[in-house]
C-alpha cells in the first residue's frame, strides 16, 4: 500500500463515525446587519431549524452589555406556544428564555423570538447563545444535539441620527378564554385563574386583571397587573373577572369570565344601602345649599 | 489481488459512510416524529387550487354557460365557490352578454377551513396553538370539517386529535400554517392515525396477542409489531371503521416489544400513531384499557392543557416539588417534565 492512500485512508476513517457527530437541529442568532453605527438599532432574531420534532427549547442570549442595550423584545408570531421564562433581559446579564409547543414542531426557520438591540459603543459585539438544550417531541423529553451559530456585529463610529427599528402592529392580540381552576399542589389549594393570549405582530407584553361583584361600581376597581397562574382575590367565585392583554403595542383583547356562583338578592343589600345612604347624603347636602340661597 | 485493492475498497466504503450515513439518519429523522401530510390552499391569493372551484377574479376558464346556465356573469364567493345568482337561463334575446368578468367579492375575514378524516362518529378537537378552537362530530365515512375564523395573519401551529368508540385517543396530529391576513386557507389531506390497543400487557410466548383500534372504514391498516426484526401485518378496517388482528407472538423473543399502526386509503396515509408496548414473557396478563387520565393530567381532569402546564410552572426548579408534578421523577421539575407535558397535551 502506497503511503499516500495510508494517509487518504487515515485522514477518511474517521468519517465513518460521521453520524454520531450529525447534528438534526441547530439554533442560531439572524441579523440583517453585520456592520452598524453607534446609537443605530439592529434586530436579530433567533432562529431553530430541526429535522426531528422538538417541543421544548431554553438557552441564554449574551451580548455585551457595554456595547449594546436591549431596546425591545420581541415574541409576536414566535413557534413557542408557551414561555415557562418569557425573554427578558436578566439583572444578571443577557436573555433567558424557555418554552414549549404542544405537539411538536420541526423544517426550517422556526421563529423563537427576537431582540432590537441599540448600539451604544465602538468594538466587535459577539451576539451568542449559551446554555441551549432542545428536546424531542417524544414523551420522554430526550435531548436533541443541537448545533449553535452565533453572530458578529461590527459597531463603527456613527452619526448623530439613530436609526430606529419600530414595528407596525395594529391587530389586537386574539381571543383568549381563562380559566378557573384549584389544585392542591399549588396555593394551599385556593382558587387561580390561567390565561395566556398569542398576538402575531408585537407579541403579548403583560397582562392586568380586575374583579368586582357589583357591575355598577366596577369602576372602583383597579386594574392588576398581573401573571398567570393568578390567586383570585374572591374565593367565593362570586366576582365578575376581567383580563386584558396589551401587547408590546399597546393593543389591548379584553377576556371576562362570569360569576361562577351569581350574586343572591341579599347580596345587593349592602350596595343598595350605600346607594340610599349616598343618595340621602345628596338630598340633604342639595337642600342645604338651597336653603343658603334662599333670601 | 486482494491485498492490491484493499485500499481501495476501503477508499470507497469510507467515501459512501460520508455520504449515504447521513443520508439514512435523515430519512430516520424524517419517519420518527408525527407529522402530518396536508394540502394548504389559499382562498384569496387569486390562484385556483383543489378544492376551490375559483378565487377572486380567477374563475378557471369556466363561465355561466359552463355551469348549466345561459348566460349572465359568474363570479367567485368569499369561499372560493362559483356564485351563480347573477347567471340567467332560458332563452332570452341575442344575449351577447357583454361585459364583466367574474366579480372580486372582497374577502374581509382571515379564516381556516380544515378538512380531513377521523374515526366514524368520533369527536375531533382541534387545537391553535395549543388551545382547543373547536370540535365537531365525524360523520360516518369519518369525514370532518371545521372552521375557524376572525385569526390575524401570521403562523399558527394546529393540531387535530380525535377519540374512538372505546374514548381512546388518537395521537396529536400537528402542522404549522402560515395564514396571510384576508384570506381563507383551506387545509386538506387531514387523516389522523389509528388508535392502538392490546387486550395484553404480557403474553405468553407462543400465544397470541390481540391488536386492535379504530380507523377510516374500509381503509388499509399496517400494524408494525417491533421485535429484534419488524413484523408488518395488513388488515382492511370493516364498516365501522374497527380492526383486529391476532399476532402470534411465537415469532418474538422473550421481553419488551411494542406496536403501532398507520392507515391508508385512496392514496393517502397516515403516520404512525401510538406506541403499545406489551411483554412476552411466561404468563398472560390482561391489559387495561388506556386510562382517560394520562401523564401530564396534573389536576386529574382527563386532559392536559394550560392548567396543568401553569400548576408545573409554579414549581419550576423549586425544591421539593410534589411527585405528581414530576413527571420523570428525577427530584426537579425543569423543561425535561415540560417536554413530557407537551407530548401528551390535549388543549
């Protein structure tokens, strides 16, 4: 054997365990821009693209935070049907982010979310992404190898006028149905709602709540910003429940769940004496000031 | 000789591992998960698809007189469906028509029409982005279709699953949609998987095991029972859409195995649904029929949705969480128990 096919068949063997070394799914970070200016906004977006059907995804998003500053996240439209850690920048440093989507997804360009960046420092900004696990749809929760790209951004020095990177989203998010629910395992057993509303352009930005039992004095109740599971106030379930999404655009669905266990006439008795009382107090009040007037 | 061209030989086995390994994984990869094979047409893109007869301005090359008329303008609905209200018919005059072309009626709602095959008389949930969106019966050719509108354009991830006469529940059948704002996409070629069952957990050797579901009537089933080597065995469901078959298990080896089955019918097929896994060992045990709780039911209420998924969040890596609520029991609850979670969701 010649010596130059002993060292192509060396250099070769190795390949014959190329399969263990494949990877079927890889999450990498999009940019539109490789090179910006200071005080310029950028997105990128991460992206996961997977042969086999995967339903969980978590991982870090770490940036340099001298060179650049989160401007917006966004989640609108993203595969991830449920945030168990929504993106959101940690005191710590960079994005968490962790999520499922019932049933699976796998092909091509999978939407996860989406970060504006502002450039705020001359250098080379390495975008990467750290800690990323994928796991199978498979009922067993079995890891997918998972290959990362990250991505470079060039940060030059710039002119005074800052690009922005704003987004036109004038849909509300869509219909959502909360529900009612009570487990042992969590809240000493007390009642909770759940919600969670999708909105396709901006995606959802928080949520607030408000509870009353008496449609007429609603209007003294404040709204809540609140999260789901949320621990109703009104453990009776007497209370009429309204939720409203507003996502990162201000739009704004409006979910209401009716009274489980509707109010009795004597509930009203209360109310109805605050209102004769108030009522009285007017009367009382008017009369005075007309007898004043009088000459 | 031999010896001469041994590097060569070797030359090429290495050469093809590189190139058909990879290959092979993919095509493993591609036949693992459960994915659906549906059509995506679009009403309100202008172009006309099966099984819309028009869309928009676009009629087809057909006309009134082609649609049993004799004269007058033919336009599209909404729908993608031939409006004839302004054909006429009878003879009447010279009628050189003039003029028109079919009508654009503007399609205002974005919506989704989702047609497809379950199981005959069996309800079928369906499911946007993980949320139950609607249900309807099957008919009895397990024939559906459901409609859902008032969505923004964008992606949606639906899932179709369905229970058979026994409230045995089929797989989640998923598939992502990209649904652009004013139209209606219609979604063909649904056809969920079979459901599976053994009346055994463990047979004894030599006897058989009887594997049985639902399906399409007078569709084929092909039942894999996966030992050491797979075992194919094909059978035609009957009027009601059941099938049966008496494996005989002197063909395995003694231990774990499991079954699963796929349908097909008039060219279109299924993947494999459910996984059974059964014994054979030296004793006959009678399997139960599946639980309608399953892993993943958290609060118990037959199904595995947002409740459950909220009352895991809240125990997300904190300590010592209840063993109800971890699910792969390793002391934590973290994104392995979610995986699990989302496997068995019914919305």
């Amino acid at each position: 054997m010649s010596t130059k096919i002993k060292i192509i068949l060396l250099l070769l063997l190795p390949t014959l365990f190329t399969p263990s070394f494949v990877f079927a799914a890889e999450i990498r970070i999009d940019s539109y821009k490789a090179e910006v200016k200071i005080g310029e906004q950028f997105v990128v977006a991460v992206i996961v693209h997977s042969e086999k059907q995967l339903n969980a995804i978590e991982g870090r998003l770490v940036f340099p935070e001298d060179l650049l500053s989160v401007r917006e996240i966004r989640d609108g439209n993203s595969v991830i049907n449920f945030w168990i850690k929504k993106p959101q920048s940690e005191s710590l440093g960079g994005i968490v982010f962790s999520g499922i989507t019932p049933g699976g997804f796998s092909d091509p360009n999978n939407f996860v979310f989406a970060v504006v960046f502002e450039a705020k420092g001359e250098g080379a900004a390495a975008v990467t992404l750290q800690e990323t696990t994928a796991l199978r749809n498979d009922g067993a929760g079995t890891k997918e190898p998972l290959s990362v790209h990250n991505v470079n951004i060039v940060i030059n020095p710039g002119d005074s006028n800052a690009r922005k990177e704003s987004l036109s989203d004038t849909a509300p998010p869509e219909d959502f149905t909360p529900i009612i629910a009570r487990d042992q395992n969590i809240f000493d057993d007390k009642y909770f709602f759940v919600f969670a509303a999708q909105d396709k352009g901006s995606g959802i930005d928080h949520y607030e709540v408000k509870e009353f039992r008496f449609a007429l004095i609603s209007f003294l109740s404040q709204w809540v910003r609140a999260e789901s599971p949320y621990v109703l106030k009104d453990q009776e379930l007497k209370s009429r429940i309204v939720v409203k999404a507003i996502d990162n655009s201000g739009n704004e669905r409006i979910a209401t769940i009716a009274p489980r266990y509707p109010l009795s006439w004597y509930d009203h008795i209360p109310i109805i004496g605050i209102l004769i009382v108030m009522l009285i107090s007017c009367v009382v009040v008017f009369k005075k000031i007309w007898r004043r007037r009088l000459p | 000789m031999i010896k001469q061209k041994l590097p060569i030989i070797v030359l090429w086995v290495s050469i093809l591992s590189v190139v058909l390994v990879p290959i092979a994984s993919y095509v493993h990869a591609a036949s693992t998960g459960i994915n659906a094979t549906v059509k995506i047409t679009v009403c309100g893109d202008g172009a006309v698809e099966t099984p819309e007869q028009c869309d928009g301005s676009n009629l087809g090359g057909a006309s009134c007189t082609s649609q049993g008329f004799t004269g007058g303008s033919l336009s599209c609905s909404s729908a993608c469906e031939f409006n004839t209200s302004s054909c006429t018919s009878g003879s009447s005059g010279s009628g050189s028509g003039g003029g028109g072309g079919g009508g654009i009626i503007p399609v205002s709602s974005t919506s989704v029409v989702f047609n497809g095959r379950a199981y005959p008389g069996s309800t079928v949930t369906l499911l946007k982005d993980a949320q139950v969106a609607a249900t309807t019966i099957a008919g009895q050719d397990a024939k559906f279709q459901m409609n859902i509108s008032g969505l923004s354009g964008g992606n949606y991830i639906f899932s179709v699953y369905s229970e058979d006469k026994r409230g045995i529940r089929s797989s989640l059948l998923t598939f992502p949609v990209s649904v652009t704002s004013g139209t209606t996409a219609n979604i063909t070629g649904i056809f969920i998987a079979p459901t599976i069952v053994t009346d055994k957990s463990e047979v004894r050797r030599g006897d058989t095991i009887a594997i049985f579901g639902q399906s399409v009537p007078a569709s084929e089933i092909t039942i894999s029972v996966n030992s050491e080597e797979e075992f194919f065995v094909k059978k035609i469901t009957d009027t009601s859409g059941a099938y049966l078959i008496n494996f005989d298990t002197s063909v395995l080896e003694i231990g774990q195995h499991q079954t699963k089955s796929k349908a097909a019918l008039n060219g279109e097929i299924t993947a494999f649904g459910k996984v059974i896994g059964f014994l054979v060992g030296t004793k006959n045990v009678v399997a139960p029929l599946p639980k309608t709780t399953q892993k993943g039911d958290l609060n118990k209420d037959s199904g595995v949705n947002i409740v459950d998924f909220s009352i895991a969040a809240y125990w997300y890596k904190r300590s010592s969480p209840p063993a109800s609520v971890d699910l792969n029991g390793d002391g934590k609850v973290d994104l392995v128990d979610f995986s699990i979670m989302a496997f068995y969701w019914t919305g």
